[in-house]
C-alpha cells in the first residue's frame, strides 16, 4: 500500500487545535482549481495520501468560505523512498479586527432587584472605510461602505448582568500567508475585508454618580414601567487609522507587517433612537436620575 502522502496539523495563535479546516494539495497549481483535498479532525490533524517520489507540491489550508482564520499556503516536497511523509504543519491567526469607532453608547446602573431594566437602540449610518493592503508586492485594495440600520436590545429580564449596549463598528481583515519554509513567510497580503459591528452589554458606568446638575429625576411608582428615550440625527468626526501595524506569530516565529491602512472618509452621519425602560417590580415607589452626555451617552443612576 502506498502511503506517500502529507500529514500536520493545523492549529491557532494559542496553539489549539482548528477542526474541520480544509487542508488541500495544489500540485504546481498555484489557483488550486483541481485539488486533492481533506479535513482536520477534533486534534488538529490531518494526512492526504498523494503524490510523486520527490514531488514539491503547494499546501492550502483554509477555513473554506467561513471568515476566522487567515490562509496559509506552504511549499513542500515528499521525500523519496517508499511510504515516505511530508510533515506540512499550520498555524492561523484568527482575522484582525480593528475598531474604527464607537458609534452609540448606553449604560444603565439600576438595583436590579427593584427594577427590569430594557436598553434598547436602533440606529442608521453611513460611513466607508478604505483598506490598503499589500505585502510582498500583491495585495487587494477594499471599500467597506455601510449604510445600513442596525437595532438590539438587553434586558435584564434575560441576563441580570446587562447594564450597557454599547455599539462598535469596526473593519476585520482577512487575508493570506504564502510559505517557503515552515517558519519565515515569504508574502502576506489582505484578500478580504468586510464590516463588524460588536455590541457589548456589560460595562461599568465611568460615572458611579449622577452630575450635580443636567439631569433629570423620575420617580417611579410601584409596578409601573417608566422610560426615558432619546430621538435625534448628528454627525459623528471618528479618528482616523493610517498604516496599522500588527503582529502575527506564525509557528512560533513573530514578525511585523503593516497590513492595511484604514481611513474614514469624511465623517460619519447617524440617526438614532436610544431608550432604557426600568420596570419597577417592587410594591413602593422608586426615584432614578437620567443623564444625556455630550448628546451622546445616555446614563441612568437609581438613588432611592
């Protein structure tokens, strides 16, 4: 039985190991239009039985269309003899995401025994974003171009720990290692990019207390549900990125490469709607104070 073949692993930046990648063997087709192909299994591991005595094949592996993890290509050649292996190991950094802007913030500070709260939010932008890449003289240039309305929620009916819904957009990188050797790549370029939005819900208020004076109290009587809620349009200046730099460790080996150069063109246009509903559960009335920050954060502090 002829067992010439390759065989690795794949695993991630932390060395754990990646299931279900698609490991495939090209031949000398750089596309990989025709190719021998197999999986990982739970450990990481995989083996494609091919090939010639002392044939120098091209190795892909990838996440199929799934966007997680970058690609990596490698050359190797299966040693002569019989039932000889080429070892072909990988290891994929997970897509860079970087963040562009925060684009909406609420936060919620309530005794949660005394009230429900409900933080909910919906929003339309606009915005592009531009990504630059290159690296070993090939590369794809990108426009992310959102104009689209994003909406949430979190109560903490459903997670008594929600206390923030606040709203990221960002840029997630995705591209290509092509090897010549196990350790040192030869190139790295960006083959795609795509929006991201990322909501998180619980974060502590930076103002453990109301302000002396802008806000607004409400008293709440017994099992009524009260809400304060802000409707408005504005225009955002988001910071720019230029030429970020990351860095990627591969099989050990850590390098730097400027990947992509990120730039907001012009600002940003929202219109939004922000609400907290606080539901009082108990039998007596309760007061809260709420606060509009910069026409930008909404905060609600309960003080009886």
């Amino acid at each position: 039985m002829d067992n010439h073949g390759i065989v690795g692993t794949v695993v991630d930046n932390s060395g754990s190991p990646i299931n279900n990648v698609q490991v495939a063997i090209c031949h000398q087709d750089q596309s990989c239009s025709n190719p021998e192909v197999t999986r990982t299994n739970t450990a990481g591991s995989y083996f494609i039985g091919c090939c010639g005595d002392g044939e120098f094949v091209l190795v892909w592996a990838n996440k199929d269309k799934v966007v997680a993890f970058w690609e990596e290509k490698q050359n190797v050649t299966i040693p002569p003899g019989i039932n000889t292996r080429a070892r072909a190991d990988f290891q994929l950094p997970a897509d860079l995401f970087t963040p562009v802007a925060t684009l909406l913030l609420i936060f919620a500070t309530v005794n949660t025994n005394q009230f429900e709260a409900t933080l909910s939010w919906s929003m339309t932008t606009t915005v592009s974003t531009r990504v630059d890449a290159y690296g070993g003289g090939t590369g794809v240039s990108f426009s992310v171009t959102s104009g689209v309305t994003q909406s949430g929620s979190g109560s903490t009916h459903d997670d008594p720990t929600i206390n923030a819904q606040i709203v990221q957009r960002g840029v997630v990188v995705h591209g290509i290692f092509w090897k010549t050797d196990p350790s040192h790549p030869a190139s790295v370029y960006v083959s795609a990019a795509r929006d991201y939005y990322n909501i998180i819900n619980t974060q502590a208020d930076y103002m453990p207390n109301p302000p002396p004076t802008g806000g607004t109290q409400v008293f709440c009587p017994k099992k009524n549900t009260c809400a304060v809620s802000k409707n408005d349009a504005a225009t955002f200046a988001l910071r720019l990125e230029w030429q970020v730099s990351v860095t990627i460790s591969v099989l050990g080996v850590g390098f730097s490469a400027k990947l992509a150069s990120f730039l907001i063109e012009g600002s940003i246009g929202v219109e939004r709607t922000m609400t907290i509903s606080l539901k009082n559960l108990t039998s007596k009335t309760h007061a809260y104070i709420w606060y509009l920050e910069g026409d930008a954060i909404l905060h609600v502090w309960q003080v009886s």
